[in-house]
C-alpha cells in the first residue's frame, strides 16, 4: 500500500491534526493551504493519494483535481475530499472526479481508513503485492525497490518468489511449492527442478535478497523480511495445511 499522501486544508488547525494522524499512520505527509501550493507539490512530489477540503478560502479543490487527472503520472490516484457542506458531495463526485466524499465531521481514524481502502482498492487493481521495502508487480512479474522496476523475473521464478512473499515468515513444503510454482504438470515439477529454481532466483535477486529466502529439511522455504525500525524479528511459521493463495498467478 501507498504512502505518501498531499493533504490540503486552508484551515491550518485541521491541516497540523491531519499531518499528525496520518505521520503516526505510517504516511510520508506533504501538505499545503492553496491550490496553487497544492499542485506544484503534487507535481514534484507525486504522492500516492490525495486528501483535499472542498473549499480552500476563495477556491475549491476543483482545479486540484483537474490537474491531477490530466498528469499522466497521477491520473488514476485516489482523491478523497472533504467538506461540512454534504451538497458538495454531488459535485465533488461529478465534476473533481472525487474516489471518496465525506464529511468533515467524521473522526480522524475514519478519514484515515477511508484513504487506506482506496489504496489498498488500487493495489489490487494494479496487481501490486507490497511488503516492508519491496513490491511485487504481478502483471510484469518484476520486483519493485523505491517504487522503481529493480528486477524482473521469468514466469516460474516470480510464482516461486511471490509464493513466499506473499505468505512471509510462513515455511512453505515441498509438495505446495511444487504444485503452485510449475504449471507444467507434476512431469515438469520435481526436487532438483525446485532447487535449481531456486538457485537461478537466488542468484538474480542478488545477495542482498537471496539471503531472505531460507530453507529448512522437514520445514519447506521461507521469505523473511526485513525488520523495521523497533520492531521484534518474525518467527517462522510452519505451513497450515490448505492454506489459501491469491490467485491468478
């Protein structure tokens, strides 16, 4: 999930409670007060989502939004907008193009899960898996660093990656793994095929990534990822059996 966000709100009290919940939601925060300010920071910045109260002193979102729908770069990203005046919601809808109305009346923990499930929303229609410093591309089948494509993978060699990826910190068998990653047919899936898989992924992750990616007799594989900042390290799991995947691989 994305997380930087351009918040605007010429009401600066508004603006320093909006800053603060979403920084201590995990968000990278730009803001501004105008819609001038407001779109050269969209611009130079190209934040994930966009969180804008309808009026902003003697203008609206409006040209805000117009500007970002016709950036090529921005054009799809969530617009949430808000206002104490529930007739704008039409308008805001119609003509700014708005993802979400809400009143401004709603709590801070409420504005900042509405802009999490718009995002969440377009990471699913982008078929982006996302993880602690990495993402999965699924529709190009590329590792994403920074946002940026780092390496791109053959079909197998991303089903084996993404497997674990998706299902971090969770040992994965032999027999699962074998049966998701080759689509060939069990003919075209056995051990040696699996390991030596596994060596050529290794191998174009680089070292820094390949580490991630353990393997234990009597367990399966596993990806750990990376910790964060005072955060304890995970402990592998054990597969549960019939465990679901996301689909469409």
């Amino acid at each position: 999930m994305g997380n930087t966000i351009l918040i605007v709100d010429d009401e600066e009290a508004a603006l320093n409670l909006l800053e603060m919940y979403f920084g201590e939601a995990g968000f990278t925060v730009y803001s501004a007060v105008t819609s001038k300010d407001a779109i050269s920071l969209a611009f130079k910045h190209l934040p994930d989502c966009f969180l804008l109260d309808y009026h902003l002193g003697c203008d609206t979102a409006f040209p805000v939004c117009q500007a970002i729908r016709s950036h090529g770069r921005l054009k799809n990203s969530p617009i949430v907008v808000m206002s104490g005046d529930p007739s704008q919601a039409a308008y805001s809808y119609d003509a700014c193009q708005a993802d979400v109305f809400l009143d401004k009346d709603k709590s801070f923990p409420e504005i900042v899960a509405a802009v999490k499930r718009q995002l969440r929303r377009m990471d699913a229609a982008s078929g982006l898996v996302r993880g602690s410093d990495l993402t999965l591309d699924s529709k190009n089948m590329c590792v994403l660093r920074g946002g940026k494509p780092a390496i791109c993978l053959s079909q197998e060699q991303f089903r084996f990656f993404s497997m674990l990826f998706e299902r971090s910190s969770q040992f994965i068998g032999e027999r699962d793994m074998l049966a998701y990653v080759f689509s060939s047919g069990p003919a075209a899936g056995t051990r040696d095929a699996l390991n030596m898989l596994a060596h050529r992924l290794r191998v174009k992750l680089g070292p820094q990534l390949a580490r991630r990616i353990k393997y234990k007799k009597n367990s399966g594989w596993v990806y750990i990822q990376p910790r964060r900042r005072n955060e304890p390290a995970a402990i592998p799991q054990k597969s549960a059996p019939n465990a679901q995947l996301t689909p469409g691989r």
